[in-house]
C-alpha cells in the first residue's frame, strides 16, 4: 500500500516538472520573439542623359517665364575696356635721331636747274619707259660751287631715300674728293666721266633739266649737303667709302670691295679687297700710230689656216707688225 503510493507520488512530481517546464519555455518564447530575415526593396534609378537635362532645365526656364518668376535670357551689355595709359616715350639719344623730312625746308641759294624743252623723254610714245643713253659727246656745263655739285648729286642720286641715306651719297663724294685717287674738287668729282662711261650717271644721261624739279626735295637736299660739306652731319662713314651703288644692280667690282653697309636702297662699300678702287683717276692710254689701230698676226691662226689650207705656215721669226691706215 505504501509502495503504490510512493509509486502515485513520484509519477505525480514528474507530472508537475514537466507541466512546469512547459510552462518555462511558453513564457521564454514571449519575452524572446523569433528573428526573421531582413529584405531591403532596392527602387530602380532611371538614368538622365545629357539630353534629358538640358530639356528638364529648359521647361523649368519656361515654365518660370510663364509664371511670371523670370526674365529671358539676354546677352550682357558690353562695356568698353578701360583706355590704357599712354606709355611714356623715351627721348632718343641725340645721335640716333633722325628729323622725319619737313614740308617746309629752309630757303636755299642754289637755284634748281630749269627744265629744259629739247632734254630727251624718259618715255617713247607708248608711255614706257626707256632706258637713258649716256651722252659722252657733249661737253656738260660744270658748276663752279661745290654746294651745287653735291645738292645735286645729292637730289639726283638719292632724293626718294631718306634723310639719312641722301647724307650718306654725300659723303662718298666728299671722301673722292679727299681720296688721292679722285679729283681733288667736289665738282670735278661729281662730273668725273672717261671713254666709256660716267661716274654718277645722271651727269650725262639727261636727268638734268628732264622735267621740273620738286623744291621742297631741292631745299632738302641743299641742307643735306651743306651739312655734309660742313662736317655737322650725323652720318659717318669711313674715310674708304668711296664707291656705292642700288641694291637691284649686281656689279662686278662689289665683289672686289669690302661691304660697309646698306641704307634704304643704296649698298656702301669701303676699301678694296684687292685690286683698286672703281672710278679711279686712270692713266692716259699710250700713244698709237696712224689711226690708233693695231694689227698683229697672230701665230696660232697662221698655224691653224695653213693645216686647213694644206700650205706651209710661215715660222714665227718671219711674223711683223703691220699698221693699219
């Protein structure tokens, strides 16, 4: 009797154990709710191209217009640039400044030579120009004034050049004049001409009296030459500078002298590289009898005309001079 009811007793505590560990586990199960997986809903992005921007931007601009929110879109007012302060201009060293040509040249004491009406035309009938013929006939009148002689070489040679390159024409017949190679006066200088040719050309190709003379261009190249002749010139160059000539000719003596400088159009030249200078006084040519020809057989042709003659060449002893009549 006592077993079955320790038997009852201990069937009954195991009852209650587990009625209360049910129990444990409902209310655990409350407080601790169970953990479920998270799912983050990722929205797809559309992509806006430039395209898309630009016409978003533009009905937004329009829709503001519309309201009443916005001005159109003008071009700026554009505004003149502030002038710049002028820059101070430096005063040229008194060496280096060369006067611009004035209209209004001082009077001068040289008369300009007067046109002259039977002076040959630089021109034929078709109004193109023709070379001039140098004229080494006629005797020219010569000036007995040095001023003269050079403000024409001066207007003649160089009177579309500048200031500073007329000065220099004048200084290469000054040095002639003090070279001892040239003649000793300014004159003789300028109207210096031998057989073949002239010294300055237009002593003897017409210029002179051709047409009439510009006066402002005469004053001009009177004071360039008194300036010269007087030593108070600017330009200097050396003491060889005898010989000069235009850049658009090649003459073969440039090769034989030494190259100074260029000024405008005019190319001067200093001491000869070798041989002597152009234009130099020359010796007279020797005496020739009878009317200044000379006649000398030549060897070389008797030789050559007697191989194609077939005769026998005379020997070289037997040769003379003959003169001519």
């Amino acid at each position: 009797m006592k077993a079955s009811f320790r038997t009852v007793a201990a069937a009954g505590a195991v009852c209650l154990l587990g009625v209360a560990g049910l129990a444990g586990a409902a209310q655990s199960a409350r407080l601790r709710p169970t953990a479920q997986p998270v799912v983050e809903a990722v929205a797809a992005v559309p992509v806006e191209t430039d395209a898309d921007r630009r016409a978003r931007l533009n009905a937004r601009l329009q829709q503001m217009i519309h309201d009443g929110k916005g001005g159109r879109l003008v071009d700026p007012v554009r505004r003149a640039a502030p002038r710049a302060a002028p820059r101070p201009r430096l005063r040229p060293v008194a060496s280096q400044v060369s006067a611009p040509p004035s209209r209004d040249e001082p009077m001068g004491t040289v008369a300009p030579p007067s046109a002259d009406p039977f002076a040959r035309p630089s021109t034929n009938r078709d109004g193109r120009y023709v070379a001039p013929r140098l004229d080494l006939v006629t005797a020219p009148r010569i000036p007995d004034n040095d001023i003269e002689c050079l403000t024409q070489a001066v207007y003649y040679e160089a009177r579309n050049e500048s200031e500073e390159g007329q000065a220099a024409v004048a200084q290469v017949v000054m040095n002639r004049s003090r070279h001892g190679a040239y003649p000793k006066s300014v004159c003789a200088v300028v109207y210096q001409r031998n057989s073949r040719t002239c010294q300055f050309t237009f002593t003897c190709d017409g210029s002179i009296g051709r047409g009439r003379v510009n006066l402002t261009a005469w004053r001009r190249a009177e004071r360039i030459a008194r300036e010269v002749h007087d030593g108070r010139s600017s330009i200097q160059l050396p003491k060889s500078s005898v010989n000069y000539h235009a850049d658009y000719v090649r003459p073969s003596w440039g090769r034989r002298l030494e190259r100074v400088r260029q000024i405008g159009a005019h190319i001067f030249y200093g001491a000869p590289l070798n041989g002597a200078n152009p234009g130099a006084n020359e010796a007279a040519s020797p005496a020739r009898p009878g009317n200044g020809l000379i006649w000398v057989r030549n060897d070389a042709l008797d030789r050559a005309y007697a191989l194609v003659s077939g005769q026998a060449a005379q020997p070289a002893s037997a040769q003379t001079a003959e003169g001519g009549a």
